[in-house]
C-alpha cells in the first residue's frame, strides 16, 4: 500500500515509517505539509490532529477517497469528532503501539475490500435480475417453503429479496452435490437455500421433508411437486415457456425465440434465421399471442 505519514513529532514518525516499510509498504512522510505539493495519492494516511484545525480538514478533503486515521495526542471535538465528521475513518492515542496502528491499518483496508466487492456484487446482481418483476410475488416469511419456476434465477431473486427483508444471510445447497446431506445438517442460522429438488427420488424426497421440518429452508423445482406438504408458490417467467426435462413444441420453441430476439433482430432477419417467411412469422406472432415490440 501507499502511505502518507502526515506528523511533527520526528522520532515518531520515524518509527511508524521504519515498520511499515518493514511490512512491505510505500511510504511518503511530511512535517508539515502544503496542500499544493501533496500531487500523489495514498491508500492510507496517517494526519496528526497537531495540526491547525483548518489544515487538517482542508488534507482531510483533498484525501477524501483515502483511509484515514488520525494521531492524536488528546481526544476533543477538535482532534477526534470533527475529522471524523469530516471523512477520517478512525483515531488512535499517542503513544500507541505500533501493531495496534497496524492492526487499524489492515481492518479498514479490508473492510473497503469488501465493501468494494459487496457493491460489485449488488450491480452485477441488479444487472442479472433487471428482467424478472417481483412487484406480485413475495416469499411468506415463514419456513419451509417451496417455488416452483421455470427458471432458477426467478427463485434466486426472490431469495435475496427475502434475505435481505429478513437480515438474514444464505446457505446455498443444490441436490445435485453429493454432499448436500451433510451440509445440511450444518449449524447454520440464516436461510438455507436447496435447488434442484427435482431431480431428487421419492425416497429420498420423503426423507428430506421430515428433516427441513424445523429449518430455515426455501427449496426450489423446475417441476411441479404436488406431494410437497409445506408452503408451495409458483413463480414463472413469463417470456420462458421451456421446463426442466421437457421437450419443446416447434410453437413453444417459436414464441421463446420470437420473445427473445425480436427486439434485437427486424422481422425479415428474424423469420430468417428461424427458417420460415415474414408471412409465416406473422401468422405464428397472432396464432401464439406475442405482442410485437415496437
């Protein structure tokens, strides 16, 4: 990492840069800084609240994006509540020690790791589920449950919807892992998440519903399960018309691809590309009820 050591106390400094760059770190280290010769940026810096008020607010906002944390050699409004008002992460008390000041270097970088990847995650789920509306289907806050869909990204939503509502993390499980037994039988506390119940065999179905009894568990089949006893919902994607193991009918297959890439292809390429004139795709667009996009 890059860091700025911003400090009066020379011998202090001195030691902060020394272990660090033991650690393995760039450091830069200023006495007194002016704000027009700080051109570099830092992963961390380190700013003695010694400093006059001003100047430390004015490092704090020219380092914004940085991780901050402040030396301080007694605790106020001034050295501590107002520069962490302002944007610093954190303080720590002259004298300290060392591997404590280390210890908050590492906590915050990992904690803005995270918190990178976890907003990675959110855009990236946001982005595969922009196509499936919840606004008529909601998971019962009650376990166990059972959706039934035709698409596993439909159930997916609606149970990070419902972990989220419930402030509760997942346990993802598919019953196509030969382990699922015994990850089942884990301690967890959160909301255990099975899929591919379908593809389980009526003993081992019968087995399975008399131990998720009294567990946190959503469950979700490509299939109908008409002997499931606890809750069931179905939840489809509408423009999805092919089920698990099913074979399509050249109608089903039409509407699914007319659906699909109607909007990316005109007509006289799309009826193409299926093989069949522009007439014909228009008498299949009135037969099967697709609404043509405009």
């Amino acid at each position: 990492m890059n860091i700025l050591i911003i400090e009066s106390e020379i011998y202090l400094a001195q030691k902060v840069v020394s272990r660090l760059l033991d650690d393995g770190h760039s450091c830069d280290y200023v006495e007194s800084p002016n704000l027009d010769s700080l051109t570099k940026e830092y992963d961390i810096v380190l700013l003695s609240t010694s400093l006059p008020a001003l100047q430390c607010k004015n490092i704090i906002k020219r380092y914004k994006d940085s991780i901050i944390i402040l030396l301080v050699s007694y605790i106020s409004d001034e050295t501590v509540t107002n520069p962490i008002k302002d944007g610093a992460k954190d303080y720590i008390m002259k004298p300290f020690i060392m591997d404590e000041l280390v210890r908050k270097i590492y906590h915050y970088k990992e904690c803005r790791s995270l918190r990178q990847e976890l907003n990675t995650m959110r855009r990236y789920l946001d982005f595969m589920f922009k196509d499936i509306d919840l606004e008529e289907t909601a998971l019962p806050p009650s376990f166990p449950i059972l959706i039934e869909t035709n698409s596993q990204k439909c159930a997916d939503k609606l149970v990070f919807e419902l972990s989220k509502k419930l402030d509760m993390g997942v346990k993802f499980i598919s019953f196509s892992n030969d382990n699922w037994q015994k990850e089942l039988n884990s301690t967890f506390k959160g909301i255990i998440y099975l899929t591919d119940y379908h593809t389980l065999k009526k003993n081992a179905k019968e087995n399975l519903i008399k131990i998720i009894e009294d567990k946190n568990c959503i469950l979700t089949s490509l299939e109908k399960e008409e002997s499931f006893p606890y809750k069931k919902i179905e939840f489809n994607k509408s423009d999805l018309v092919v089920l698990n193991n099913n074979i399509m009918t050249i109608n089903d297959y039409v509407k699914l691809m007319v659906l699909s890439f109607q909007s990316k292809y005109p007509d006289t390429e799309l009826s193409k590309k299926l093989g069949i004139s522009r007439k014909s795709l228009w008498e299949k667009r009135k037969k099967l009820g697709i609404e043509k996009k405009k």
